[in-house]
C-alpha cells in the first residue's frame, strides 16, 4: 500500500492509500477527490492533469504534456500508475468542478427575477397557477368514554365532512404523528393535503397555530451543473434558490461516460448516490437551513433533466439509451416519490419528472419549451438550450420541431484546456484591443477575482476578438506574433489571457488552437444542426422570429460575437434573447402550476423529434459550419461587412 | 466500569461493560441478554433471578429470595448494582423466554392441520377464498427505430390492453426492474399484479421463463410469542411456519408496562425494533431460507393481534390506550406498507391489520372471531382467548359481545415462579398420585427432555390434581405433607415437581402457595367475567352451546381439570373445542381471501364491547370465583360430585 496526499491550492490535502498499480485518477475517484476527468480516464482529454510534489509515479508523456510541464511535474492523473509514496499537487483549474455548492442571495432582484417572469407569462398564457396542495384547519369533538372512535376515523371524518369527499387517506408519516398532534392542539389540527374531486390524501399534520407554509422542490439536473429552488407552493414565491456540481462529474463529463460508468459493477447505484446523496441531499439541507425551513415540510418536487440524467437520478439502467434503437424506461413517470430514491424531504412527496420525448431529447428541454412560450405563439421561433450537449427546438403554435447535436461540452468549458463553467473566476466577457493584442476580460465574482479559467461567454468573446483582430484565421490558426503569443516545440500557436502571475491559477490562463478547433467543432455542430432542420421544413433564417437562448453559457453571452464566430445564424441583434436556465423555470412552472404541468406533457406529446445522423445534407453543412464564421461567407453578410 | 459476564447454561458467554452503579437488568437489556423482566424491573415479580459466580454486586434480600438461595448467589437482576467484575449465571428458567426462534417442520400435518380446516370452513361458509393478486404472461412487440415508445408505456400499453384497463401502476421497484427484465426476456414477461375494476397496481415483474408463486405473510404478534406463516396466496398453501419469543418481552411482560417503556426516550422505536428487527425479519429471513423463497416475492401480509401490539408494530403512540378515554391511533388502517416499516419483503408489500374494536379488544380476537364461526351459526357460542391476557366473545349470527379481563399472564407461565410459555422443556400434563402424592408428567419436546418449568395447561392439571387429592385446600393452601411438600421459613407450601437433579434447570421445578394463589386469580377473573357477560344478557351457562378456547395455553389443556379449578363453566366436555392459535389462523384467512377480511371488518363493526370495570356485579364475581373451583360450589355440580 502506497500513501497518497492529494495537496489543494487552498492549503488543504486528503490522504489515502494506494494499491500497487492503481491510477491516481482512480483513487481520487474512491478518495472523493475530484480531478476533472471528461474523458473518463482514457488520457484523451488532457484534463486531468496534477503536479507531482514528492515521489515517483510511473507515467507516460502525452501531447497534452510538454517537456517543459513534464519536468515541473506536471502529469495526467489516469495514467500515473502509484508505485510509491506520493505527493500531488490538485490544482484549482480542475477542482473548479469540484462540487462547490452555492446558496443564492435572494436580496438581489436578479436571481428571482426569472421565475416572476415565468409566472407572469404563463399567467399571461391564460394558465391557472394552482396546485392540488393547499392547508385546512379541521375541528374536532375530543374523544370521550361514550364517543370512543378511533384518531384516524375521526380525523377522516372529520376531513370527509368539511370537504365533501368519499375517502381520505393517511400515509404512515401522519398516522405516526396523529395521536400527539390531536393531544397537543385540543383536536383542532392543520392538515397538509391534496385532493381530487373525490378522495383526499394527507400529507402532514399540524398543531392549529403552528403557520404551515407547504414547501415544494425544483430542480434542473444538469450534466455538469445542478441547480434548485425551494418554493411556497400557495404562492410561487421563491424561499431559497442553490446551485452545486453534478457531483457524478467524477464518473465522467458527458452522459455517454456517465452511462459506461454505470454499467461497472455498482455504478447504477454509485452514480445516483452522487448526485442524490452527494448533490441534492446537501443543497436542500444547507437551502433548509439557511431560511429555518423544515425538510420534512417540502411535500412535492419537480426535475427536470435530459434522459440520461433523470435516469440516472433514478438509478435505472440508462444503456438501452445510448444503444440502438436508443429506448428511455419512460417519457414520463409517475413511479418516483422521495422516500424511493432517498431523497431527504417529505418521504411522501411525490416527483414530477419533466417528460422526454427520446433518448437524445429530455425534460430540460421540453420543460425550456414550455416556459419559452414558443408553443403559444403564431411566429416562428428557435429555442437553442446550450448545456452540456445542445438541443433545439424549432416551431411555433401548429407545431414543434426537436433535435439534439453533438456539440459536446465546450459551451460549459469541457473539452477546453482553460474551460470552466461560469463560476468564481472564470472569464466571462472579453475585448482584445486590435493593436497592442492586450485583453480586457470581465471575471465572474467581480473586482478582485484573479481569472483561473474560461468559461462558454468568454470563450466565444476571445474567438471572435481574435478573429476580427486578425489573430487567427478563418480556420483558427493563429497568423501574428505577440508577446501573448505562444508557440509550442511543432509550433502550434496560443494566446494568454492571463500570465501564471496574473492568474488565480498554478499556470497560464491561455486559448490554444487545439481549444479553438474544439470550439469550431462545437459551434459548428449548433449550426448546422439550425441549418439542416430548417432546410428539411423549407425555411430559411430570415423566417426566423425568435432565438431564444437557455443553458449555463452566462447571461453575459455576446450575441454579436456568437454570430461573428458563425454560431447563430446572422439576423438581427434584437431577435435573441437569453433566456438563462430554462430547465429550472419550467420545472418551477411544472411543479407551481398543475394546468403547467400537463401543458407541458401536451407538448412532449406533440413534439417531433428529428435524428440529425440520418440527415444525409447534415455532415456537409457540418464541415461547412467548421470554419470562422463559416465557409460560405454570404451566409453572414454582416460579418462579411465588419471584415471588409 | 466493571466487566460483566453473562455466562449461561449452554456454556456460552456474553460480555459487556457496567458504569458505576447501573443495574445488571439494564446491562442485560443493552447487551441484548434476555433475563425475564415481567414486571418492568421493579423487584415485584422475582421472575430476574441470577445466580452470581464471581464477584459482588450491591443487591437487597427481597421475599423473591430465600436465605439459602441468597447463599448459594441468588439475586434479582433488577435490585443487583454494578460495584465491581462480576461473572453470572443466567438460568435458563429465564432464558426459556429468549427470542429462540423455530421454523416448524411442515412434514408434520399438524402444524397445517388447523389451517386447511380454516379454508374448509370459510368455503363452507360461502366466502370466496380469493384475492386480488394475481400472475399474469404478457408479450409486447420489441421496440425498434420505427417503434421507439419507452419501456414502462409499452408494458402498459400491453397490460391495459389485456385486461381492459384504464390505468396502469408501476412502483418504483418494477421501474427499476424493468429495462433489464424485459430485454432479458426478449419482451414477453410475467407480471405480478393486483387489479381492482378500472385499475392495475403492478407488483413485480419477471422473465417468461420464471416460475412465480406469489407470497404472502400471516402474523400473529401475542405479547409474548410471535407466529407466522409464508403462504402461497393462489392456493393457500402453506408454504413456512414458525414461531419465536416476541423480541419485546425483556420490556416488560403485558402491555402494560410495554406502553410505559415505550413512553421513555426512544422507547417508540426501541419496542418497534424489537418486534420489527429482532423477531419478525429474523423469522421472515429463516422461513425464506428454509425453503428457497425470496423475500422480495412476499407481496401482502397481515398482521392479528392485540391493540397495543399492532400501536407498538407500527412505531404509533400507544399511550392514549391506557389512560382514560382509552383511544386508539386506529382500529382499522390502509396506511402501513413494508417499506414504511422496514419489514424485509416486498417494498410495496400492503400491510392489512386484523381491525380492533377498542384498547382492550384487538385484531387477535377480531381475527380470530371469524375463524371460530360463531358469527355463522344460530346457537349461542362462547369464544376465550387464553393469551397474555383474556379476552371473551360471546353470541351467534344476530349479535356478537366482547369484554376483556386482566387475567394477566399466568395462562402462558407469567407470574409464577417456575412458568414457562409451551417450548421444550415444559410440563404440558400432569397427574398425581392421590396415596403417594408423586406426579406424572408430560414434558414439550418428548421423550429425554428434562422438565424445566410448567406451562398453562400444566398448571391448570396440578392446581387440579392437588385439589382433587386434597393437597391443597380451596383457597389454595397445603393441606397435606410429604417428600414433595416442601414450607418455607413462614411455613407456606410448594410442591415439587421435579427436584434440582431431575430437573433441566439448575433448580427444583416446583409450584408454590403464591403461584396456585395468582393462578386462582387469573381462572377467577376469566369465570367471572363469563358470569358477567352472561347475566348481563339474561342467560346461564346451560344456554352455552359451544365453547371455543384459543390461545398459547397449549393443545393439550384439560378442558375437564379447567372446570375442577373453575375456570370454564361446569358444561358437558363435548361443548368444548381447543383451537389453537386462532388469532395466527385469522391472519392466514383476512391474507389468503379478501372476502374474508371484509367479513373481518363487518364483524369488528358489529361487535360491541362490554367494559367489566363499569359493571357494579364483577367485583362480587371476581371474589366469588377466586376459590377451588368458586365459593359457590353448586355453580360446578359436576365437580361438587366428584369431590363427594
């Protein structure tokens, strides 16, 4: 056995022991550290890398490795074999995914503005706001010698009177508190409870001047990001709102690796742990207790995710998903309730699982559409959802039209050498003065943040302002020199957003070719996939009425560049809108709003999904779309102008 | 802290650590060694004899211990505190109470004997013996790319399709069951379902091939011993059976003091577990086990027994049963299901609880009502249920009356020195020689076991025996001397059974003064309470038609030496029936056919219950009956004869 100390830049260090042979990748993975590792360990992505302090590992070189790097130390943890005693410096760059939770600061407008808009629009939308919860107070005779009915029947007796129903039932969490709560309030109690037209089910139970607010649970499970709210759902008034890192991160960046790692002994369960136990267990609990509310009293939950992850949230076998003919357990589901998967609220709560319409096209996506409102609208729109993968959705009230492209995860920062989703410290905005090739960046986290990274937004900013710079050519091939500019032993070029003393990492924040060649790929799967879908319906983009833009790209996202890097196509500024997280305001809607909730099955229902792969015009608009802004220049004829 | 060693006759040994002044009942308790406590730990009963080894514990003399016994190390548990190591002797008088769990040999007919005579006697009463479980083979077309509905619609689709149906459950068992299953099995599957009119709750789901029988769980939970019973729930077949101490008994012997344990920090859940963990999964896992059947595959259960029984089962405050008004949290609930109790079958298990018509009439005597018939019939029918306590029912098709009385435990060996509940080792029989005063008797176990205590029925034959030999006078003192009569330092009487030698414990088996002086008052309390009920209707004793007793007491009471004592009414010996545990054969019945539970129901509802304490005669009767066989000898013509 081999002692391992995993050093962090915040001081901190975790120690365990190795056996021989093991990667270093793999004992972080059982020790709970979290190297970023998108590729799943197969030395494909360079992201993993870890700075050997002390000790020897027996480790290969790789192009994601130079000399240089080398020599410092500098190693990918998935293949550093443990033959000693080490110690291994994890950096900041990659513990930024580290499951780092946030709990919103409400106070500021900005966070809760979003789901006042939803409501409103939905409202707006002749939708009613209710739910089947709601609280009763109920009065009762107190027992006596000649009136000696049992606390149940006469609860329920008492419920069936008041409300006119047929049957009315208890789960055992209210028969278990149902003697002493009686006993405690004198028989006049407050019930928790939903009904239809005729029964009625309780969920919880209360002395009479106890204030019951009735606590519902949204969430939107990204692939890389998880995000919640904890509502009132009498009022839809927002009483907590975090955000945290998939923690299944670890197992993999893209659901095709989440997948495969499910499918390894003990994988269903160790992935929905992660994001159950590891992930939403402890953002309720630090949501709960930074407002004083009672886990227990949060009696519905909505998710909303794409296939594989709400899959995976359940712990069912998500491989007929990635295998043809790529078939879900279920679109939709009215199986789950909290205390199956563990989850730590009211064990009765039942989940609403936004619904899928196909392996590739999940609840994020028509729980966005929902809220996008393109469904109740005579124009034509495009909803774009860049998360992990990217997912559009074209149409209007007649009709919808879906698909999903393989644009990977760049837009969120994988797959870049410097990627990062937009937290503390990523580079968000960017302007590069044509000249001098200096930068100016804005940081997430404000004044006095130092960058470490770059998130989507930033990204797309140093692309286009490199391109428009003439720095690099329409392939991404950097054409000048510079004191910002690098070049490795075969010459491949980079650009330095922050030198290594600058930084708020252990090395240069940079942008390299092989970083934008990624991006270019990425962008231009988006592209072509609006292009491709809209040539099938015979619509060109002057149709166009709408863009919406959802996902964890960053509201600072630059509409303009993401059109000069031939991202989107090239209409006017004012027809895109950012539209944020989409995925949690529809699983806001869905869970405050019953007539929400079934609006939004309609439109699972109704939504054609269109296979891009099957499309034989898809890989040549494809390698069209592969270049800045695109090969066919006219079709962004303000580009073309701002060069010219 | 001390170290304690429990050493016990067996040769094997526990060990555990004792703080300053702790008692050693309470290090028993935490270190899960079972010393007989019936009365909670407060030196009335003397029933926690042990006998110290080596060491000294601070300990009083109580009239429980004799000078001599005090010598040789006898202490009671409960008044012994911890000042020092000490090793002690657990007897196995007390072990005899220890959880011993026994799965019956089902070769033997009869252990199912009596089961196959309830299912012929409910058919014959015209009650259909299904219920609404079933198997059921369906095929589904594999899904394709031209076909890509999810799993669960499709195996919907098909079920509602087959049978009719509007709507189709899956829990979330099945859901996860559910991709493997079906492609394993290439989409043709058994299901196993439950159906009502409109609906369909499907319960497990399996590969065409498989062989399913559906399980299900009868239970009786007596406040002392714990029966069960797997059953195939298509056929009635019984498939396991056995029996265990209830793991509640070291918290007290009658529901009483079980109530005023569970009311201490964490006695709910502590009580819960002892009968949850420790007594019926245990017994669940051997039964199991014994016959290759799968937990899982156990999709319903009942459970019969007493109020506080099934208050205590279900974790539910079972305080308000014991204090006026006497109300309990339910007679008859929907609420439980084995997951919400941590029962080890089948998650989405339904729990039905045979319905209790008040604190002091429960599910046992509900239950086991119905089996005796005596609802079906036009003549006039006593039932007795000889448990921890005594329960009555009396009446025929047109109306049904209960009452319960305080006989307390001396039926199944409670309260009295050497009893013992009807496990190997116990004297079951007995005659004794008017001339020489030497017993035969007959031991549990047969033939080579040593006699260890007496049960039920054996009391009831030597307080006969002794009687009718004029060894004893009515009021239940020694009238006679001899090598078997045995006086104490105040001259009061015992007499010996078997001597230390003969005997399997390590001391004489005997029956003393006190003892046949609270077996006097339990027989009075129970004669008296059959006078009660019966004068309060305006009937005698000759109006009785049949006499059904029920209960642990044993098949082998002497339903002849019950009436030489006075405890059963001076009625021909053809009018009585033993039969068996009816509370056990109950459950089986309200499991295996849903009619019948609903008769179940009917009969709870119907019931009325006669509260003794209310009525001025009982007192009068009680002290009237507490004499060999009562004060009024010509109540027992028959014994007066003979006496003569």
């Amino acid at each position: 056995m081999y002692k391992v100390t995993f050093k962090f830049e915040d001081g901190s260090q975790v120690e365990n022991y190795a056996t021989e042979g093991e990667t270093l990748l793999e004992l972080a993975q059982k020790s709970n550290v979290v190297i970023d590792a998108p590729c799943s360990g197969n030395a494909s992505c360079g992201k993993c890398k870890i700075k050997l302090l002390e000790g020897q590992m027996e480790s290969k070189k790789t192009r994601h490795i130079t000399d240089d790097e080398f020599d410092q130390g500098w190693r990918l943890a998935c293949i550093s074999e443990l033959t000693n005693d080490v110690e291994v410096l994890v950096p900041d760059i990659a513990s930024a995914f580290k499951s780092r939770m946030k709990v919103a600061d409400l106070s500021s407008k900005d966070e809760i503005q979003i789901f006042q808009q939803t409501k409103e629009s939905i409202e707006f939308a002749g939708i009613d706001l209710h739910n089947s919860l709601d609280v009763v107070e109920v009065m009762m005779d107190p027992p006596s010698l000649d009136d000696t009915m049992p606390d149940n029947e006469r609860l329920a007796r008492a419920l069936r009177k008041y409300m006119n129903l047929k049957t009315v039932r208890f789960p055992y969490s209210v028969l278990l508190k149902m003697p002493d709560v009686l006993r405690e309030s004198d028989f006049t109690v407050k019930c928790v409870i939903r009904t239809t037209p005729d029964d009625m089910f309780v969920y919880d139970i209360f002395p009479k001047d106890y204030d019951v607010v009735i606590g519902g649970l949204a969430i939107d499970i990204g692939t890389t990001t998880v995000s919640a709210l904890i509502i009132n759902m009498e009022t839809g008034e927002i009483l907590a709102k975090a955000s945290s890192g998939n923690g299944q991160i670890r197992y993999g960046a893209d659901v095709i690796n989440r997948i495969i790692e499910s499918q390894k002994p003990g994988g269903q369960l160790r992935l929905q742990k992660a994001v159950i136990e590891e992930t939403i267990n402890p953002m309720v609990e630090q949501m709960c207790s930074s407002i004083g509310f009672s886990k227990k009293q949060i009696y519905r939950m909505c998710i909303a995710s794409n296939t594989t992850m709400n899959h995976l949230f359940a712990g069912i076998n998500a491989d007929p998903l990635r295998m043809e003919p790529y078939i879900p357990a279920f679109f939709k589901t009215n199986s789950l309730f909290a205390s199956d998967l563990g989850i730590d609220v009211n064990p009765d709560a039942h989940i609403i699982v936004a619904p899928n319409i196909g392996s590739y096209v999940g609840g994020d996506i028509t729980a966005g559409t929902f809220v996008s409102m393109i469904w109740n609208k005579p124009e034509f729109s495009l909803f774009i959802d860049l998360g992990t993968n990217g997912e559009l959705v074209f149409g209007n009230s007649d009709f919808l039209m879906s698909c999903a492209c393989s644009a990977g995860p760049a837009f969120e920062g994988g797959d870049i050498s410097c990627g990062m989703r937009a937290t503390d410290g990523a580079i968000e905005a960017c302007t590069i003065d044509k000249e001098t090739m200096e930068p100016t960046c804005i940081i997430v986290g404000g004044e006095g943040e130092k960058p470490i990274g770059l998130c989507g937004s930033g990204i797309i900013d140093v692309i286009s302002e490199l391109y428009l710079a003439g720095i690099i050519d329409p392939k991404g091939k950097f054409i000048r020199e510079g004191k910002r500019i690098k070049r490795d032993e075969y010459g491949t070029g980079s650009y330095v957003l922050a030198f290594e003393e600058e930084a708020g990492s252990v090395k240069d924040v940079e942008i390299t070719e092989v970083d934008i060649d990624n991006f270019i790929r990425a962008k231009g799967a988006i592209f072509s996939a609006i292009q491709t879908m809209l040539v099938s319906l015979d619509f060109d983009v002057s149709m166009i009425d709408n863009v919406y833009v959802a996902g964890g790209i960053g509201s600072g996202i630059n509409m303009q560049n993401a059109v000069n890097i031939g991202m989107f196509p090239d209409i006017p500024q004012e027809k895109f809108h950012y539209v944020g997280n989409s995925s949690l305001s529809g699983s806001y809607a869905m869970l405050l709003s019953t007539e929400s909730e079934r609006k939004v099955y309609e439109i699972a229902q109704n939504m054609t999904y269109m296979e891009l792969s099957t499309v034989p015009s898809y890989m040549d608009e494809f390698i069209g779309a592969c270049f800045l802004p695109h090969t066919d220049i006219n079709l962004f004829p303000s580009v073309k102008a701002r060069m010219e």
